[in-house]
C-alpha cells in the first residue's frame, strides 16, 4: 500500500479485470424451414443476404465461411452427451471442396454438416474413400443405418464448430 491506497500497477486478488473486446461473428442462419431454399441458393449472394443472422462470441479473427445450421429429425439423438438434438443451432465452417477431393478428412475431431443433392444433413463422417470419391456417413441414432454417398453428390461440407442448445423444460 502507499499512502493507504493500493499500488495500482498491480492486480488486486478477486477482482474482474478487463479483457479484449469480444469478437462477435455474425452468422447466417439456416432454419429448419429455410434449409430446402438453402439446397438451391447456397451459391447465390443475393439469397444468403436474405438469411437471418445470428451473433455467436469467438476468441480470435474468424477465418473462412461460416454458416449456423438448425437441426432438423433426430438422426444424432442417441440419448448420450453427444447428441445433437432437433432444434440445436450448429456453428459451421466449411471445408473447401479442393481439401475433401484430393486429401482425407479429418473425421476422428469432428462432426459434420453435409449439403447433399438430398438434403442437409448432420452426421459423423466414419470414412472417407479419396480414390473413391466416397465417404461413409454415420448417425448416432441406431435406428438409421450407415450410408455411403458420392462426393460428387455434395455441394458443402462444413465441420460442426460449436452447438448451441435451447433450453428445453
């Protein structure tokens, strides 16, 4: 202490301390009920800029492409800490197309969001055939079998970044 005040140069103990502004993404939006409009307008600025965005808190500069899915079916409820629930909002990054057709992903990390001539689907990725041009998909959900798909039949793949979950009573 000097003069009865504290030093201020030093931090005192159980006190908040400022940090760096947060840096807050904006992210589009891609609904339950927007994901058939999202299947034919994904490569379209003028659609994407009609998506609701949503603000998700990052730790550093985001880098590449980013889209917040919701989910849709209960294909990754298995009933675990893992699951992904109708209705959860999943922040994405894409993976560029040249990384999943001439080298494997990275599978084990993470969970994915396809964009399938189908459908958009949230799956694992279980295996990934480069020769092929194939992966294998997998849902938690026993009740759906495995499933291998043509890459050629994917416009996007995004790894699952964050999962943010509604509170359900």
């Amino acid at each position: 202490m000097l003069n009865g005040y504290y030093d201020n140069k030093l931090p005192k103990e159980n006190e908040a301390s400022l940090i760096d502004e947060p840096i807050i993404l904006r992210v589009p939006l891609v609904s339950q009920y927007a994901q058939a409009g999202y299947l034919c307008g994904y490569a379209d600025a003028a659609y994407m800029a009609t998506l609701p965005t949503i603000p998700y808190i990052v730790d550093h500069e985001a880098q590449g492409h980013y889209v917040a899915f919701e989910v849709k079916g209960d294909s990754m409820n298995d009933g675990t800490e893992d699951a992904i629930l109708e209705g959860d909002r999943l922040l994405c990054r894409e993976i560029q197309p040249h990384l999943w057709v001439d080298s494997k992903l990275h599978i084990r990390k993470w969970d994915f969001v396809i964009v399938h001539t189908e459908g958009i689907l949230v799956k694992r990725i279980i295996d990934h055939n480069v020769e092929n041009h194939t992966i294998t998909i997998h849902s938690l959900n026993s009740m759906y079998p495995d499933k291998v798909i043509n890459l050629a039949d994917v416009k996007q793949i995004f790894n699952v970044i964050e999962l943010q979950r509604p509170r359900r009573r």
